[in-house]
DNA sequence: AATCAAGTTCAAACCGCTTTGGACGGCTCA
DNA sequence: TGAGCCGTCCAAAGCGGTTTGAACTTGATT
C-alpha cells in the first residue's frame, strides 16, 4: 500500500493525503481524520526510501565504531551507549547506522557516508588526544557530537563528557583520607582523552597533599580483566606495594581483584581498590549495596544525551556548538577501607 | 557531484554513466575507463537514497536487539556479534540498521521495518523458546537469520548456532572424569534457547555416568557478575556443597569465583570451575594460557558467519533455509583440577 | 546494395514520496 | 457587484539514481 493507491481509494490526490499524514494546516480536518483512519485501516507506512529522496534527509544517525586494528578490540561500553542513544532516535524516527571500522580506517567511512547521503550526522566514539576527527568531520560539514572531549582540538565543537579529572580527584581525595599514601593508578590506553584527564585528577589530588607520584604506581593499557590483573600483580610484587588502587574500569577491577585475592589479600582490608563504573547493564557493580567503591557516571544516559544533542543541532545546524559536562557520583562499595598500618602482608 | 553532472562533463548520458559504473556490458571498454577515471577524480558517489528507492532494495540489514524490559539489560555479547556482522556487511555493500528495543515490543519494529522499506532481512538475536518471532518473521517475508536456535519452532528457517548441548555435556564428562561428582551448573535464564540445550548436555552426561542431579545444584539467571556470585554462594554455604561449576558465561564466571575465593577456597585445587567462553575482544580469557577451562566459540565469527548466510539469502531468496552448526572448543585452563577427597573445606 | 546483427549510446519512464505553484469556490468587504 | 482573500484541494515537477526500449553506427553477410 503506497501513497498513490491510498489517494485513490480516499478519492484525494495525493498531495492532500501526503499533507493530511504530516500534519499541514491546509488541509480540511475532517478530511484529515477520514486520511488518518483510512492509512491506520490499510495499515499505511509511507517508504523510507521515498521519503529520504524527497527530502534530501537520510533521517539516520551514524554511528562509527572503531575497532582497535591491532587487538581486534571492541569498546565495552559500546552496546550501552548505543541503547541509550537507540531510545532517543527511536523518540524522533531516525535510524541508527552502524559501522564497524579498523581505527585506523575511519575517514573512509566518514567520507563515504557523508558523500552518499547514508546519515544526517554522527557521533564520535572514544576521542583521543588530538583526534583528527574533529577536523575531518567539521569539513565534511555533517553535525556530529563527540562522546567525550578531545584535548588539543582547536576547533569548537559539540560534546558531552564526564568531568574525568574531577571525578579520579575526588577519589583520590577520598583514598588519602582514608591513610593511603601508596595509590596505585590502573588506567586506560593514555592516548585517549578520558585518561590523560583521569591521571591528571589522580595527579593533582596527590600533589594537593604533598604525596609524590611514583611512576612505578602507574599503569595505562588496555582495561582488560588480564591487563588489570597482569598490572596489580606487577605493583603488588614490588617492594613497598600499594595499598590502594584506582582502576579506570570495573573489568580491569575485576583482574585487580583477583590479583588481590590471588596474594590472600582481602579487598576493603587490606587493599583498597575504587573503579570508575560506567553502569553497564550486564557488569553492575551491586544491586543494593555496590560491590566497589566508585565513580559511576551512566553510559546508557549519556548515550541518551549525546543523541538528544544531535537531534538539537540537526534541527537547528546554525546554533553554537553544544557542550555538556557530566559529573560522576562517587559511591561507597565494600573495597575500601582505612589505609593499614605496619606490613599488609603479614595481616592476612 | 551527481550523475547527471557527471555525465554532463563527460559528454554521456547519464544511462551510459550509470551503465559504465556499474558494470554492465553494453558500454565500450574505453568509455567505461573514462567515466571511471572522471568518477574517482570528481570524487563521485552514488546516492544511496537514490539508488534505493530505484532499485527497491535497502542494501540494509536490520538487527533488533532486545532490551530485557524488566532489567534493562543488553546482551554483552552483541557487540562483538555486531563487530563480526559489520566486516561481512561492508563487504557486500549492506549497511547495518540497529534498533534497540525493549523485548516486549519488538513485533511492531520488525513490522514497520519492513513496511517502510528500511531493510532487506534481519537478523534475529537471542531466541527463547517457542520463540514467536520466527513466525512473524516468516509471516512478514523478508530473509532472516537466527543467531542460536528456537526449540519449539514449526517453520522451517535459517539459523546459526552453537551446539550447546554437545559442548556442555563434554565439559560436564570432563569434570566427571576428574573425580567430580558434585557438580553444578550455573545457567543463563532458561527461556532462553541456548540455555535449556546446556543443560540437556548437562543432563546427559550425568545421567550417561548414573550421577543424579541435584536441583540444589542447578541454578539458572542472569549472567552477570552478580547472579553467578550469588548463585554459587548460595550452593558453597549449602550442606554437600559442589566440588565443581560448569557457568554459561565468563562474566557469571567472575561472580563465581569471587565466592569461591571470599570462602578463602582456590580455584582449580579446591573448587573446578569450567566456563562458557564467547571470546569477547574486552573479555578475553587469558592470552596464551586460559584462565578459565572453557568451552569456546568465538561469538564474532558467529557474527561473521550469520551475515555471510544472510547475504546469500538475500542473493538467493528462493533457496531452501541454511543452517549451521559450529562446534565449540573445549580449552583447558586453570581452573580445573581433580576432585578433592575428604572435605574440601578444610583443604584451605 | 540491401539486410542484419552486434556494439554502443540515449531519451524517457519509473521508484514513492514531498513541495511548488496554481485552481476553484465561497466569503468578506468596499 | 466585483475585487480580494481564505480555505481547501490538485497537477506536476522535482529528488538522483536505474532500467526499458529504441536509435544510431559499423561491419559482416548475402
């Protein structure tokens, strides 16, 4: 059933029908209500590929994945964020596109999906230092908002991101209260945004106190349970270990916690560990009472957001570019306690 | 640059320009390079919506991933799933539509992405039981491929699946093999097809050995982090507790061995532990040696594999149902061991 | 020299919508 | 009474490709 053969069963042209669907004024409204129950009868959906011609609107948001070349590595994070983002286009009739792109391919893919008309914007997955595709997509001329920020950019542009280094300082803070002085650092990749940010929270809070850094205490790879795991065993075989760590992720957090255990060590005792949690929907960190102490900041709300910006700025691309910085709870789980004094080794 | 642009420089009609890009034989060789060699320097890309609504075909995929309404939960296997698909699709040209949907309300997206004309077939992910979606599916006529099977299901239909059945009952042979006899499982939810033919594997090896099952050792739930936690703390604080899990996912399998560990008990020397592996990118498990002995079935080439079969579905809509069966890997890792005599609470 | 086929190119229709630019009738107002 | 306006509707022209059917060259065949 198309737009032709409904005009002609309702005896209208074509134009009036289309015009009674989308609500023009010019149209009678009683004629509108006999169109409206006529398509609901004949269970009328007008072609999205028509409709997309016609208007010169692909009423679709891509979204462009990158995938890490040399790991094969996928973002965790990704298939909240994207559920989140999902309610807001299914809210305002878009699709979502996905592509799933080698990182270092993705131009391509931009280029081509702009240049063919595949989507009406984008929305830039985990940003790096510098990340070029800011400049590359503000010259193909499509909005797009960035999950994140991209420290070195020189042009503006529209992101929503958690306030990372507030966040790792405030846990910091809270773990220097707590007696700690030896804090471990599990972070991210350092070529990403989020955690040169998160370091320099983490850095800045030590040094508001007086503690020195000790760079044997810091680690950026890949927030993997092995990567975390491989890093806590490394720190808590040295001399003078740590006695708390701040991890980046809640699956790096699960290696550290059982490199914790692993060495007869309890959690919240004997070592403190805080994570950032993105509150994935299959890794929640607790139902009542959380398991970590965290940082925790939604990625499934932020996917929400991120596209409630695109739609924004699609509906009005002359506007400023928007920015929004979202601050993460800090909530107290069962890994952290009271720095110990004398050896932690020995107390187990 | 459009066509007719394009073909007005070239002095062509916008037929033979057509034509000549796209392969047919009816355009001499020499004007085929020279509207090649103009198209790769104008940068000229076709319309998709244009192409779209000329040919009738999406050259699109739609994946309807269902949220659990009740807890919001996203399957975290579907983004290296997703990864998978993605490199077939860009193969063959195929963008791929997400739409992420509460599970209670998915009929009306299959419906209306089809009506609208968005996408050329679907992929069908996580089915249940009797799962009513190979009928709508089959009812509404575009191609289709199921990632796992629907036990219940009349129709006819194409599927990809992993043999559940087979592979747990080979774990399960293996942990009976090593002096366990008490041994539980710790399942997926058990609407779930995939989850029900594990535990027949289950079964049926305890049943080929005589060992009787015990209800108290069967748990099915989510698979997350939490549900496994709970499951085996539960079966561990239990009068005759197990001597070995066989967990359906490596993050439920996190769970469990936190509780075996809070009990101050070891993996692999007092408690078993044998996992299903996905072979997620940001789960691995372990790199050169496993930390888990697992089953293994890597979830992106399932990806890759069920997009292949959709693919030439869709070449080929008139042909019988493809179906495959992959067989998992059985790995051995550490954390199995025979089972302890005596009581292997006082082991520690 | 006329016929025919093969090779090559083109004009125009079409896909299913939106949107522009009237058309038409009835009403108000001067 | 005629001009102007408003409310309502429609024909037709896009959108940017693909595809049908025909035309026009050439060269070979008779």
């Amino acid at each position: 059933m198309n737009l032709k053969e409904l005009a002609q069963k309702l005896g209208l042209s074509p134009t009036t029908v289309s015009r009674a669907l989308n609500g023009y004024p010019e149209v009678n409204e009683t004629t509108r209500e006999r169109v409206l129950a006529a398509a609901k009868r004949h269970n009328y959906r007008p072609n999205t590929r028509a409709i997309r011609l016609a208007t010169g609107r692909a009423m679709a948001i891509g979204h462009v994945i990158p995938v890490a070349a040399k790991h094969e590595m996928v973002n965790p994070v990704f298939a909240d964020f994207i559920a989140g983002a999902g309610e807001t286009y299914a809210r305002f009739g878009h699709d979502m596109v996905l592509s799933v792109v080698p990182d270092d391919d993705d131009a391509r893919i931009y280029r081509d999906l702009h240049a063919r008309g595949t989507v009406d914007g984008f929305i830039v997955h985990a940003p790096h230092l510098n990340d070029p595709r800011i400049a590359l997509l503000t010259e193909i001329g499509l909005p797009f908002v960035v999950h994140g920020r991209a420290t070195g950019a020189t042009l503006p542009y529209s992101w929503l991101d958690v306030n990372n280094r507030r966040s790792f300082q405030r846990a910091t803070e809270f773990l220097l209260d707590l007696g700690h002085r030896r804090i471990a650092l599990v972070n991210g990749l350092e070529f990403m945004d989020f955690a040169v940010r998160r370091r320099t929270g983490y850095l800045d809070a030590l040094a508001a106190r007086g503690v020195t850094a000790d760079p044997g205490l810091m680690h950026a790879g890949e927030m993997t349970e092995l990567g975390g795991h491989r890093a806590a065993c490394a720190m808590l075989d040295a001399a003078d270990p740590p006695t708390a760590f701040l991890v980046s992720s809640i699956i790096s957090g699960f290696g550290v916690r059982r490199a914790i255990e692993e060495r007869g060590l309890r959690p919240g005792r004997d070592v403190s560990i805080i994570i950032h949690d993105d509150d994935l929907s299959y890794m929640k960190n607790g139902d009542d009472v959380p398991i970590y102490t965290a940082t925790r900041s939604s990625v499934r709300e932020a996917g929400r957001l991120a596209a409630e910006m695109l739609m924004a700025i699609i509906a009005n691309p002359a506007s400023a570019p928007l920015q929004r910085l979202l601050e993460a709870d800090l909530i107290i789980g069962q890994t952290t306690g009271p720095a110990p004094h004398g050896t932690p080794r020995n107390r187990n």
